[in-house]
C-alpha cells in the first residue's frame, strides 16, 4: 500500500520520558490549562515528562499561556500535524458534525509521527487529572495494542449500546471504550497497521458513524484492548458516582461542561485546577455567558446524537461487516 501518511517532519522527543498527546488549538488553550495544571499538581517532580500539543494552528501567545502552568520537569512540545492531515482533510471532515473537529483524528497520527516512541498516553483536553500521569503511562497492556476505559456515556444509554453492538460490532457494549483516555503501544499499533487501515476505510467508504475517530479505533483493535478501572476515565454523569478514593481522571465529555453550566458532577476538582491557571476569569466569564440559546443548542444537538445512532444502526450494513470484508480483500491482494 501507498505511503499514506505522506509526512516529511521528524518530529524530536525524548523516549525516556512520559510521553503525553493532547490535541488543541487557541480556542480550546483555557481548558488544556486546566488539564496542565492538574497534571502537574499530581507529577512525580523526579520524572520527566514530555508533553505534546498536537495542533493545525495555535498562536505563540497560546503557547506561552500554556507553558506558565508546568513546572521544570514537564516540556510542553507545540507540534503542528497539518502536513499528515492535509492529503485527507477533505475525506476526515466528511462526517464531523456539531461540536467534533478534525483534531479528533490528531491521536490517530501518533505511532507515524514518532517512530522512535513505543508507548504514549493521548488525553482529551476536557480532562482533570487527580494522580500521577506517570502511573496511566506505565500500565501493563499485557500485550494489548491500547489500554483504555469503557465509554461510560454508551453504556448508560440503550440507544448507543444498540449501535456499537449491532453496528460497530462489539461483543458487548461495555467492549466499546472511549478514545478520550488512551494509553498505547506504539509498536502494537504500528504492527497493526492502524493508521493504515483508518485511512483505507475513510477513503474508500468513509462510513456514517456517531463518534468517527473513536468508533472507527474500537472497530480496528477490538479483542485487542486492555480495559482499565473506570476511575481513570470518569465521565461527569448525574448519578453514576463512584468511590472518590477510585478517581483517577475526571472527564468532562459530551455537554457537561463545567465552564458551560453550574451543578456539574466534579465540578469543583475542574475549578480547584482552574484557579491556578490565567484563564481563570475567561473560564468564569463563559460560565456567566452561556446562554439559553446555547444551552437548548446543546440539547438539540444531544438529540441529533440519539436520533443518528438509532438511524444508522436499523437503516446502514453493520460497519464491522463491510469494513471487515474491504480489509480481508485488501490484504489478500497485497
């Protein structure tokens, strides 16, 4: 198969260090502070870590902002990713809607643009952390190409658990994960061709899907997963607490932004870090500003999800039938 990344940059890291992706732009710099800052609060001071914002645009002030939430043993690594989304920008935005962009697709590119990696950890920059990232990154995959937590907004919901069953082909719904917490083997997903396959599938069929990053990397590593405690991936759901002594990561996904409304779960871990940040007050001035308009958007679009999920899973051939024969004829002309 052809060279499908099509990229030039070497891209400079340490492999000793903890390697941790996030995917931002300057829009998005308040809330990666956050997550910096939680990152840090909880660091080993003795470990290095080697923190990269994966990006198609962000501005040297963004930078600096960032860079004023870390202390000395954190790097903060500005990489910009346009030169191996460009050749298939067109084909990657086909099926975002809403709230998605295609930073979505940046964790994808990770095992290519840094060959000489063998694990990382991508985070969600809508994340809080409340351990040791060190801890996520030195997890034993036990031979699993990603390490990552059930996708607790599927389960909790009998519309999605039809569709990534009967659609994406998952066992069970609580096989399916969510691709806002990852910890990977970078050699795994390189002997698996991940990125290859993606790319082949989104170009030759670009199938309709809900959520078309993370759908389309349980689909390609399913039965090759290690799933972790649900605390290192604890989405902010009214009424699905856990023990507070089990949280690992608070996630802040889909619509319960604690920036966006008041009496989100966990809210205060997100505002405890936020305070150490200089986005502070822009982060409270949004809060103040969300609208009524902004908040029935939000339900409009809540719905659009259900609505697509029920539509494509009775109306469309199973991804994982049409994707699974295309990937069985494929190899077999190679």
């Amino acid at each position: 198969m052809e060279n499908t990344t099509n990229a030039k940059t070497q891209y400079k890291c340490n492999p000793d260090a903890v390697n941790v992706f996030f995917a931002s732009d300057d829009k998005y710099i308040p809330y990666l502070e956050v997550s910096l800052a939680s990152l840090f609060e909880n660091c080993d001071r003795d470990t290095e870590y080697d923190v990269h914002i994966l990006t198609s645009g962000i501005s040297r002030g963004g930078v600096r902002e960032v860079k004023r939430t870390v202390g000395k043993n954190i790097k903060v690594i500005v990489d910009d990713v346009t030169e191996y989304i460009e050749p298939v920008k067109e084909a990657l935005g086909v099926r975002l809607r809403d709230y998605y962009s295609e930073s979505i697709y940046f964790r994808l590119f990770i095992a290519s643009m840094y060959p000489e990696l063998h694990r990382a950890v991508y985070l969600d920059s809508d994340i809080v952390l409340l351990d040791d990232v060190a801890r996520l990154f030195n997890t034993d995959l036990e031979g699993a190409v990603l390490g990552a937590v059930t996708d607790e907004s599927v389960i909790s919901t009998p519309v999605f658990c039809d569709y990534v069953t009967g659609y994406i082909g998952m066992k069970q719904a609580e096989d399916y994960f969510n691709s806002g917490v990852l910890v990977m083997d970078l050699d795994r997903f390189r002997e698996e061709r991940v990125l290859e396959k993606f790319l082949y599938l989104l170009r030759e069929y670009n199938f309709p899907t809900v959520a078309p990053d993370q759908d389309y990397l349980n689909f390609l590593t399913a039965g090759k997963v290690k799933l972790l405690d649900a605390g290192w991936n604890k989405h902010a759901i009214p009424g699905r607490d856990i023990d507070r002594d089990r949280l690992r990561l608070v996630h802040f996904n889909m619509f319960n932004k604690p920036w966006h409304y008041s009496d989100v779960p966990y809210e205060e871990l997100f505002w405890h870090y936020a305070e150490k940040t200089p986005s502070l007050g822009a982060l409270l001035e949004a809060r103040e500003g969300y609208t009524d308009e902004l908040r029935a958007r939000d339900m409009e679009a809540g719905g659009r999800l259900l609505a697509s999920a029920e539509e494509i899973y009775r109306s469309e051939t199973p991804l994982y039938i049409t994707a699974s024969g295309a990937l069985a004829r494929l190899y077999a002309d190679a």
